[in-house]
C-alpha cells in the first residue's frame, strides 16, 4: 500500500534520472531526494528516536550518495542503496551515543555532579493507560537492540521485503526473517511487561 | 505447525500478539522532515557540487605529482607555457635546441637562385681557425649557388669562399 502510495506521488522512477545524477546533475539528485526523503526521515527517525538527530542523518546520506553515486550498482534499488547508507549513519549514531553516555556518566560519578535519571516505568499516570501510543512504541522501538531495530523497521513500518532487507543489512533472507521475529516478540514483551496490551490501542 | 496451534492457545495468543504489534507498528504516524529541510540539502549538494569540480584539477596534481611543492608546479607550468608559446612562433619543424644540418637548411631554402642561409650554419662550415678576426655582423648570409662569401674583417679585400 505504502508503494503504490509512493508510486502514485512520484511518477518518474530512479532510473529515469539516474545517468543525469551520475555526471553529477544536482537538480536530478533533488528529484531523488524529494522521492526518498519521507520514507528515509520516517525510517531514520524511528531508528534514533529525536528528528534533529534523523534529520542531519538523512542530509548525511543524501550527501553521501550524491559524493559516492559512481560506486551506486544496479544490482539493487536506488532506494535500497540509501536505506543501506542511512543505517549504517543511524547505527553509528546510536554507538556514538552509547559512547558518550558511557563517558558522560564516568564524567558526572567523578565530579560528584551525577545526573538524577528519573524511573518513568512505575509512574502512575503511565500504568492507568494500557492502550498504546505512538511513543510508547516508539520508546519499545528504541530498547531494542539496533540489529533488531532495523530490520522491524524496515519490514514492519516501511513495508520493504525481506529480499530488500537482505541486501541492505548484508544478511541471508532467513537470518532476516529470524530477527524481524525475535524483534516482534521482543517489542511485545517488553510492551506486555509495562502493562501494555497491544490489543487496545489509542 | 498448523496441528500444534489447533491445540495450543498459548502459541495462538502469542501468534496473534504478533501479528496485532505488525499491524498496530504499520498504521504508526509517517513523520516528516521539517520544511526546510529540501532547502538545506539542495545548499549542501550545491556546495559539494562546486567542491568536486574545483577539486578535480588539485586531485588530478596530487595524484601526479604527491610529493611537489605547488610552487614548484606553478613554475614548471610557466616554463611549459613558454616553450609552448616559442614552438608554436618558431614552427613545428623548428625546435630551439636542435639546429639542421647546413645542407637541410639549404634544401629547404626558396628555390631560387640566392639564397639566405643562417650565420651559424656558416660558422659550422668554417673551420676554428679560420675564424679568427671573422666579423659575424648579420643573423643570415646571402647563399649564392652552393657556394657562399663571407666577409674576412681585417682583411677588407679578401674573401673566403664556403662551399655546402
């Protein structure tokens, strides 16, 4: 549904611009960017959980595309290609992250300044409401590990193929599969043990 | 799998529980990029446009030549130009530091009966000694025949015949 949302939307395909993009023709490049950039911010900002953050990402990825098109091969989508380039910008984002909170909070014991993180998991207002929101899966989203994460996403919101997957995390179809199953089943788990029940929704 | 989910309905509840996170995570909200964001990508790919084609002449000398100062470039690049610009007045059958043998230059002289022929080729016919006191005085000498006169300073009646 979400292809033939596209399709309807954009009526020129990749290739028709491509040969234009690779002599290094900015206006084509912006008819790819204009095609791919919703799906792209949507995937990138699911992944990383904050748009300021999604938002340079995908910059970054339409710049290194634009940088790397002569390395782009037709053995997969163009759009394919750019999933590729943001997940791996997304992926490195979230180790950047994981880096600097290692170090902050050495950082915060040390000066004796430590930051107070509140528990939001037994606040009140959260257990009265077992219907979910977007953020609350959004939140689930972001506890899983980036593995998973991508591939749910990829599969489960922005509706690509398995095949696709495959290609842009450079795993066999079944290990794709397998971790698209795992990140469900963890993504209710971890919903079910807030006291959310995927059955009721806002 | 089918037979065993007949008989389970744990499995049955988690397969739905499955399948309802599927669906409830395709109906999330599309988020968009803010407006602005087209704008500051089409500047970035402007500016990296223009980045790689100014880049393109310095990767091109870098790979040639990694280790040369540019300075040193610049200035071998004047002298290219130069000898260049020189060929390009002087001929291309006529490089600077390779002058023909006398009888080319003769050869090629205008097939009429006098010639001009240029000094140094004379002095190259002369032998050392006897060019002492000799008074070079133009570029060219008139060649008459195969057979040349130059004029013997010092001497202001003699004439010393060269013969090509």
């Amino acid at each position: 549904m979400l292809m033939a949302h596209s399709k309807t939307q954009l009526p020129t395909s990749d290739s028709d611009v491509l040969a234009d993009v690779m002599a290094g023709d900015v206006e084509a490049f912006e008819k790819i960017v204009d095609r791919h950039k919703n799906r792209l911010f949507n995937f990138v900002y699911r992944f990383v959980g904050d748009r300021e953050t999604a938002e340079d990402i995908v910059q970054e990825t339409f710049l290194r595309a634009f940088r790397r098109r002569k390395e782009y091969r037709a053995i997969a989508n163009f759009s394919t290609w750019l999933f590729t380039i943001a997940g791996n910008l997304a992926k490195s984002e979230l180790r950047r992250r994981k880096r600097w909170r290692f170090l902050s909070l050495n950082w915060d014991e040390e000066s004796e300044t430590g930051i107070e993180v509140p528990d939001e998991s037994h606040r009140p207002d959260t257990m009265a409401e077992t219907a979910m929101t977007d953020e609350m899966i959004q939140e689930a989203i972001e506890s899983l590990p980036a593995n998973y994460r991508k591939v749910i996403l990829l599969r489960d919101v922005e509706g690509l193929s398995y095949q696709e997957i495959a290609k842009i995390v450079s795993r066999p179809v079944g290990t794709v599969k397998s971790r698209v199953n795992r990140a469900r089943l963890r993504l209710q788990r971890r919903l079910k043990m807030e006291g959310r029940d995927v059955g009721l929704e806002v | 799998m089918d037979a065993h989910l007949k008989e389970c309905p744990g499995c049955v509840e988690a397969l739905n529980g499955v399948r309802r996170m599927r669906g409830r995570l395709g109906r999330l909200e599309q988020v968009r990029p803010s407006p602005d964001f087209t704008f500051a990508v089409r500047g970035k790919l402007l500016m990296e446009a223009a980045r790689s084609r100014r880049g393109l002449t310095a990767r091109i000398t870098t790979w040639l030549f990694p280790t040369v100062p540019r300075t040193m470039l610049a200035g071998a690049f004047a002298v290219v130009v130069v000898v260049g610009l020189a060929l390009i007045v002087n001929g291309p059958n006529r490089p600077l530091s390779t002058p023909k043998s006398h009888t080319q230059a003769v050869r090629e002289s205008p097939p009429s009966q006098v010639h001009e022929i240029p000094s140094h080729y004379v002095l190259e016919r002369i032998p050392p000694s006897s060019r002492r006191g000799m008074a070079i005085s133009s570029r060219t000498y008139k060649i008459r025949g195969d057979s040349l006169s130059v004029p013997h300073s010092g001497r202001a009646a003699n004439v010393q015949y060269v013969r090509f």
